[in-house]
C-alpha cells in the first residue's frame, strides 16, 4: 500500500469523519477500538460512531495503510483484559497532517466571511 | 439476574449479532467487535443500569444489521470473496496439464469446430454483412429495365438516355452513372510492347464521385471528359498498377489500348474494387476504366447497354429511392415506348451484386450457428464425464467446508479457459482456412478479395469460444455444487452414474438431433449436387479447350480482314497435333450471358397466335463457326450444321427445340425463313440443335439462336476438342496465334471441364462445407454416445455380472445394454426431426431438383444416422459380455 506520493494523499481527502478521528486518536498513541471511541466522545462529537462502523473503518484503514495492528495486549483501562491496539503509519500521520491543514484553511475561510467569531485569542 | 449472569447473556447476544457480518471480516474483527460491545455493556451497566444495557442490545442490532449488510455490499470486500483467480487458474491449468489426453482431445475438437465456424463467419461476415468500401453505400442502387409486356426481359441493362433522365430528377435521386464492359481490351505499356489482355469498364466520368472514392494517385475523370473527340484517359485500378511494376510516375504516362494512345491519370486505392453485374456481362475483376465514348445523349433510347447506377439523397428509403426511379421510368415509358409498359427498378448494390451466392452464405453461417451449439453441448457433456471422475474429489472437498461458489467457479473457469484455448487456436487455423476458401472459391464471387480474417473476427471467434465453454461447463458446475458425500456415500454402489447420468444421456439426445438436422441437410445439398453434376447441359464438356482471341478494331478496322484472321486461326487450330477439331464462338456455354440478344419473329409460322407482340420471341443470340456444333458436342435434331464452305449473300440460323416448339409445334422448322431484329435479312433455318445451356446446367435458358460468326462477331473464344490433358494445349495455341498476328494476345483459357466447375461452384462449396459440418457433428454425436455406454456398461457391470451368472445368455445382455442407446437415439431422431424442416428452409436456395422434404434422403439419413450410433453403442455393449461374473462378484 503506498500513500507516498502527494497525489495519493489528495485522493484520500476529504476524510470521512470517523477516519479523522481515529487517525487523531492514534496519533497520540496506541489505542484499541473502543478506546478510539471514548475518545470521540469525549471531543464532544455529538454522535459517537457505533462499535460496528469503528470496527469496519479500522479494517479499511488497515488495508489502505494508515493504520496498523499493534500486538494484543494487556488494556489497564479494561481491568486489565486483553485488547487489540491500533497504530497510525507514517502514511497515516500525512494523510492526517493534510486533512488537518485542509480543515485550517477552511475554518480560516469561515472566520474571514463572518461565520466564526474573529480570532479569540 | 445477577450482574454477571446479564454480561453473559450480553456476550451471547453480541456473538450472535457477529454472524451478521461476511466471513472474512468476521475472522478478521469479529472477536474485537465483540469485545468492544462488551465493554460498552460493562460501562452501560455501571452507568445506567439493566434499562441502559437492554437499550444496547436494540442499539447494537441496529448497528451490526447496517454495517453487516454495507460490508457485504463492498465491491472491494466482494472482488476478495469471489476468490483468487490467479490461482484458480493456475489450479486449472495444472489440472488439465495432468490429462493431457482429455485437454488435447477436447482444445483439439474445439479448434477444429471453431477454426471451422470461423471461416464461414468470417466469409457470411465479409460478403453478407460488411458495407462495401464506398461513401455511404446504403444509398447506392443499380436501376435495371423491366420490359413487362414488351418482351421477356426483367433485368435489362439501360440506355444512355435513361441514365440522362435520372441525372436530371436530382431530388431523391441525387446521381446516376452508367457503366459498359469493353469487350477486347489490349493494353500494351507502349507501342510494340508485349500486349497483355485486360479488362476495362468504360463509364460515365461521375462514376467514383457518385461512388465517393478518390483515387490514390492522380486524379479521377473530368465532367466533360466523355464522348468523342478529347483525349483519351484511362484509371488504373491498384491491383492491375501493381501488375504492371507499381511505378508511381505513371500517372501522365502513355499507354497503349487497342492500339491508340490513352493517358494515365490516376490509380485507385487498394480498397477499391467493383464488380460489376452479370447482367451487364459476366462479373469480373476490372484493371482500369476509361470514359464511355459517346454522349448519352447520342445513345438509342430503345437499345439497353448500360448498367445503371444511381446514389440516392442520404438517407432515403428504399420505398422513396423505388417511388422516384418508377417515377423515371414512366416517363422513359411514355417518351420511348409509347407507353407500352416499360419499368425502371432501383436493386440495392449490394443486395444486387452477392443475390447469386447469398442463398449458399445463408445456408452456411446457419450450419456454422448449429455448429457451434453441437460443440456446446458436446463440450458440456464432456466435461460433465470428467465432473464425474472428480465426483469423490468434489465431495470430499465440498464436506471439508469448501465454499459451493469455488467450486462452481473453478468448473466453469475451465470450461472457459478451454474454450478460450480452441477459439484462439481456430482462429489461427482459421487464418489459413480463410485462404484455402478464397482459393477455392470462383474468381467472380461478390467482394471475394474482402475473405480474411481480420483483428474483429479473431476476437469474435475467441469471444464466442469462451462464451460457449462457460456455457457448457454451466451443467456440470450446478451438479458439482449438488454433489455432497452423503449422496456420494449412498450411491457407492452405482460408482460413477447418479445424477449426472441423465444430464449427459440429454445431451447425447439433444447431440443427436442436432447431427440429424445437419446430416440432412447435408445430404440433401449433395444430392442436390449430385444431380446437377449428372445434368445434361447440352455439351460434350469432357477433352475440350478453350481460349478467348480479340480482334479489335483499331488493328482490324473491315470486318473482312478480321475475319480472314480468325479464318487463319481456325485453320492453325485444327491442325495442331492431337487437336480432332476446331472452331469458335461468340459466347462459350455457361457463362451466364450471351453479350447479344434478338427478337425473332417468323412470319406465316403456324404457331403464330395472330398476335403481333406475342409472336415476337427474344433470344440469345450467338455467333458460332463452322463445326461448332461437332467440337463442342451439341445435339442435333434436325436439318444440318454449318458448313466448312461459307456464301456471303447466304444467311443461315440453326435454332433450338425452344424456338423450333413455339413457331413450328409440328416440326419441320427446317428450311423456314426467320426474321431478327438485328439484322435487315431474312435468314434460312438449316437446324434444329437442344440448347448448350447458357445460365444453369439444369434448366434451360432463354432460346437460342445460332448464326454464323463471320456476321461480324467478335471476339472470339476458339474451342478445340482434343485427345490430350486440355490445358497443355496452350503454349502450341499461343505461338500458332503469335506466329499469325503478334500484336493479338490469347486470354482465358480455360477447359469446358473447368467452365462447368466454376458454374457450380456455389453448390460445391456450400455441399462441401455442410457435409464436413455434418460429419463433425456426427462424430461428436458418436463419441458422446460411445461415452455414455461404456459408462453405463461400467456402472452396471454387477447387474449384469449377476445376470449371466443366472444364466442370461449373451444376446440378452447384449439387447439390454443396446437398447439403452438405441432409445437415446430414437429420442435424438424424433426431436430432431422438427429441426429438419427449420434447416431446410435455410438451405433451399442452394438445392436445385431435390426436394427439401425428399423422403428418400431423409429416411436414408436417418438409418444411417442409426446405423453409425449403433455401431458405436455395440463396441461398449460387448465389453459386458467379457464380464467373468465369477471374478467380479467374489469382490465384493
């Protein structure tokens, strides 16, 4: 899988939401599944991913190479069960990098016309 | 409930939603997803209690019922469930290399159908199907004359003013052109060079605009080049300009034709070709054209010599193209006719110029099509023996949790790559096929040069291969899905039949019926050709030879010096060694016209009716030599032939029993005085001869007058009867002709044996092809057969080990296995039987004194149908009779 190449990384964007936030996560480090999706709703996203749509956006992840399967291991936030944990690629950290900078640009846009309030700095 | 008791319950829950999900993700996340919702049910409980954990459970099958059915929907997760076809056919191919009997065998039938299917396709393609070279060539028509009541003509060539009428009108008809054979082209590149004999059309100067052709080099003709007086400019057509050395400067060169200057001004493209119609001559290939020498305006309105050509406004029905040439016609009718009733018909160019061959192409691609559908289902039931060699490997393999799909998949995979191999392999075979047709084939067959195999037609043949394997493994596969080992394990004691045993007993029935439907129409095209091959032209064709001599008239401007030529000639001929005789004539039998036509009226002949345009009779007339009648072979019936000694003032006719039947029904024709409306004399009838066919080996054509040919006809063809091999007579003809005029070339020769061939050759060709169809078919028919038995024998052989060790004797036994094929075939007969009468429509164009539904041939096709099948059933049968019953059951 190469997400090398610019081209490649502006056919991923926009990414869908769910992508940006489990790329967000796991750039902060590894986390499993349901983790990714505390941690969503602890962002204040209003509707928080379902366990199904997490799972099914990790394996397409997977398979387009921003992400990969960490070992299973031990969750010390799970009483200590074992988990399966996820970890962002290089290729993911760019494609993330490029949606987030997309992102700037357009929330700098919305303030420029009036729809954000001007800088609060 | 306990808190645990409720996680537990949770977990059931939530494994039973994971079966939602495709396979492949289930392994992949199934557990994950699980685990996710379970810690989700922990939190939920902690936080909100049985209610909150109650509402995951809705929650968690809304979830898992989306997103199941969204990763199933996948087209990527869909393109990696259908399974690795690298592999696949890998697996295929190492399978079919381990029998490499079964894949010869069966890639080497299908090559051979295929590579048979495709060259019939490509030639029903070229002939029938593809448009001709030309700009827009729906919109071109020949216009041809209908005498009606005027005379028994309904397909004559126009006059030069009909063409000129046409032109005019210029609404629905937007062009017309007119087209004229020479007779006699001698063409040398330059004064005193070696002639060589060509073939020229002159024409209207609008010809290759009205065609939309534009010539490779040069330019075509002018408007104003045409009629007398102006320079004399000829086209080359590519093939003949290649002949003559492919030189590129030629153009504004001087050649010589007929002995007078003519100026090359172009040389058409390699594409072009136009054959012009027989019934403006015989067809043939052109090597240049030449504008017509008189305006035609200058042209008797009452005399048709030209073929009419017109391009019909883009787009026009042919309704709207009918309506404006009857509309033509009319007024030619009114204007030339007196109103009498003659009519101007448009015929579609192409439809015109293959209506001769187009029954045979018919018949053929239909054959091919039947063809086709008989590898199918021989492939198809193939295959299915081969499934049933596998049944153990399939059944072990689908209990051991292979998917049906693969299966399924892998099956028709090697249908379809064995179909791909025989269609690539028959299209090959068919690059070389195609050639040997064209070989084959008559010089004048519409658009013969258009026979080959191109990319398209490749690909079609190689499409239609894979096409028809995958169809044929499509019943193997869906039985293949069916096996499973409990119906495997329950039938160990039938090894080898079950199921599939009725399938390919279906397919050796529909085998059957479909041979029977090709065997018949391939006998009846023999027999057909049979006949026509024992059918009387009127000729002795056996041991005579024949070439063409042009006396042109710039070399021999007064008839009389042609004539002493060609006096000179005769004499040469006759004396040649092993030559028994001589002579000549203006048209050799067979050649489908005449080049002149007469009206013949006699008057005061007792079987005038009184009415004076129905005792007018048109005729073919042709002039013939003295001794014509005894070289060639006619039959005499009365009065004399024409004598060695000639009078000038003297003109003599011998008519056929046609003429002789209709003026004079008692006889006694000879010595009668005729009229012709060619000529202002009367002439004397010195014999009554049957006709030398013109047209058809079988069936009369119009009457026939023969006159003498010192009327001035020329050229010639010089026939000579002879007791050696006919064609070695050539170099001894061409020096004696040399010796007496060097500037005269001698040109088509060909033998009586060979005239007659080529009249046939439509026949040959198609009776030819069927029948190696229909052989094909048979043998496929017979294989399958032989298959089906021996296996049958092989599955029944406790059952009849146990029979002859009761004391069946062998007769029995015999009986009992023939009659399971023979009830095969019997059932194959009787389905096929209606299919006789749809092929027999299809193939009545190329039968000439057979009847479609002769029952002679059907019924003799039939048995020999059953006699082969039988045959072959009777190999196996007796393999159950070597049964040692004694052996065979102590294994058991």
């Amino acid at each position: 899988m190469g997400v090398d190449r610019n081209r490649d990384i502006d056919k991923l964007l926009p990414l869908r939401r769910i992508e940006f936030h489990i790329l967000l996560s796991l750039a902060s480090g590894e986390r499993h599944g349901y983790g990714i999706i505390q941690d969503i709703g602890a962002r204040g996203e209003t509707s928080v991913p379902d366990v199904g749509t997490m799972y099914r956006a990790l394996a397409r992840m997977v398979e387009a190479g921003l992400i990969e399967a960490a070992d299973r291991r031990l969750a010390p936030d799970r009483g200590d069960e074992r988990r399966n944990y996820y970890r962002i690629t290089s290729a993911g950290r760019r494609v993330a990098r490029a949606e987030a900078q997309r992102l700037e640009l357009l929330t700098r846009a919305a303030r420029l016309g009036g729809l954000l309030p001007k800088e609060v700095k | 409930m306990t808190r645990n008791r409720m996680l537990n319950l949770s977990e059931r829950w939530f494994r039973l939603l994971r079966r939602l999900y495709p396979p492949d993700f289930r392994d992949e996340m199934g557990d994950a997803v699980v685990e996710a919702y379970m810690d989700r049910a922990c939190d939920a409980l902690k936080t909100g209690g049985r209610i909150r954990l109650i509402a995951l459970w809705g929650g968690a099958l809304v979830d898992s019922l989306r997103n199941g059915a969204a990763e199933r929907a996948r087209p990527a997760a869909l393109w990696r469930r259908a399974g690795n076809w690298g592999r696949d056919v890998e697996m295929v191919r190492r399978r079919l290399s381990r029998s490499p009997i079964f894949a010869g065998t069966t890639i080497g039938t299908l090559t051979i159908g295929l590579g048979m299917f495709a060259v019939v396709y490509t030639a029903v393609q070229k002939v029938l199907i593809d448009p001709m070279p030309y700009k827009d060539p729906g919109d071109l028509y020949y216009v041809w004359r209908d005498y009606g009541p005027i005379t028994d003509l309904k397909r004559g060539s126009l006059a030069g003013t009909d063409i000129l009428e046409m032109q005019k009108t210029n609404v629905v008809i937007q062009d017309a052109a007119g087209l004229q054979p020479l007779l006699g082209g001698v063409f040398a590149l330059r004064e005193g060079a070696d002639p060589m004999e060509i073939a020229v059309t002159r024409t209207s100067p609008n010809l290759f605009d009205l065609l939309g052709v534009a010539p490779a080099l040069g330019r075509s003709f002018a408007p104003d080049e045409i009629g007398q007086g102006r320079d004399q400019v000829m086209v080359l057509t590519s093939h003949f300009w290649n002949r003559l050395g492919a030189d590129p400067g030629i153009v504004g060169k001087e050649v010589r034709l007929q002995g007078r200057p003519f100026t090359v001004i172009g040389v058409l493209p390699p594409d072009f070709t136009f054959v012009r119609d027989e019934a403006a001559a015989p067809p043939q290939r052109v090597d240049a054209y030449i504008p017509l020498e008189v305006n035609l305006a200058d042209t008797n309105p009452k005399e048709g010599r030209y073929a009419g050509l017109i391009r019909a406004r883009r787009g026009a029905s042919p309704g709207a193209v009918a309506a404006a040439v009857n509309a033509v016609g009319r007024v030619i009718d009114a204007r030339d006719f007196n109103g009498r009733g003659l009519k101007l018909y448009p015929a579609g160019l192409k439809a015109d110029v293959i209506s001769r061959i187009r029954p045979a192409l018919v018949a053929l691609g239909a054959a091919g099509l039947v063809l086709v559908v008989m590898l199918m289902v021989n492939l198809a039931s193939v295959l299915l023996a081969r499934g049933a060699q596998r049944e153990h490997e399939v059944a072990v393999s689908r209990a051991l949790g292979a998917n049906t799909a693969a299966i399924v998949r892998s099956t028709l995979l090697e249908g379809g790559l064995l179909g791909l191999a025989g269609g690539a392999l028959g299209a090959l075979g068919a690059l070389w096929g195609a050639r040997a047709l064209v070989a084959l084939v008559p010089l004048d067959l519409p658009r013969r040069e258009a026979i080959a195999i191109d990319w398209r037609i490749g690909a079609g043949v190689i499409a239609v291969g894979a096409l028809l394997g995958v169809l044929a493994a499509a019943a193997p596969a869906v039985w293949a899905a069916r096996t499973s080992l409990s119906s495997l394990l329950a039938g160990s004691a039938v090894r080898g039949g079950g199921g599939q045993g009725r399938w390919r007993r279906g397919m050796i029935v529909a085998q059957v019926a479909l041979s029977l439907v090709l065997l018949s129409s391939g006998a009846l095209v023999m027999r057909s050709f049979e006949r026509l091959l024992r059918a009387d032209p009127g000729f002795r064709s056996d041991g005579v030879f024949t070439v063409r001599v042009r006396t042109p008239p710039e070399f021999y401007p007064r008839t009389d010096d042609a004539i002493a030529f060609q006096d000179r000639v005769q004499r040469a001929l006759d004396a040649l060694p092993s030559v028994t005789g001589a002579s000549a004539a203006s048209v050799l039998p067979l050649m489908a016209t005449a080049f002149t036509k007469t009206t013949v009226t006699v008057p005061g002949a007792p079987g005038n009716t009184g009415d004076v345009e129905g005792d007018k009779l048109l005729t073919d007339m042709i002039g013939v030599r003295a001794k014509y009648i005894e070289v060639m072979g006619l039959r005499l019936l009365a009065g004399r032939t024409f004598e060695e000694f000639r009078q000038n003032d003297k003109t003599e006719a011998i008519i056929d029993a046609a003429i002789a039947r209709r003026f004079f029904p008692e006889g006694n024709a000879v010595g009668a005085n005729i009229r012709l409306d060619s000529d202002e004399r009367p002439f004397t009838v010195i014999g009554v001869v049957d006709q030398a066919r013109l047209y058809d080996v079988h069936a009369d054509g119009r009457p026939q007058i023969l006159v003498r040919a010192e009327l001035g006809f020329r050229p010639l063809y010089f026939v000579m009867r002879t007791t050696r091999e006919p064609h070695s007579l050539l170099p001894e003809v061409q020096s004696a002709v040399h010796r007496i005029d060097p500037r005269i070339p001698v040109s088509d020769a060909r033998s009586m044996d060979d005239i007659v061939q080529a009249s046939l050759s439509p026949q040959a060709i198609g009776g030819a092809v069927i029948s190696a169809f229909a052989v094909g078919a048979l043998l496929l028919a017979a294989m399958g057969l032989f298959g089906v038995v021996s296996g049958s024998v092989t599955r029944r052989r406790h059952e009849l080990a146990v029979r002859l060790a009761l004391g069946a004797d062998h007769g029995r036994v015999l009986r009992l296995v023939l009659k399971e094929g023979a009830l095969l075939v019997m059932a194959g007969l009787l389905i096929g039987a209606p299919g006789i009468y749809i092929a027999n429509r299809l193939i009545h164009g190329l039968l000439v004194g057979v009847s479609p539904s002769d029952p002679f041939t059907l019924l003799a096709t039939a048995l020999g149908l059953l006699l082969v099948t039988m045959t072959t059933c009777y190999v196996p049968a007796r393999r159950a009779l070597r049964i040692e019953p004694a052996q065979l059951l102590r294994h058991e």
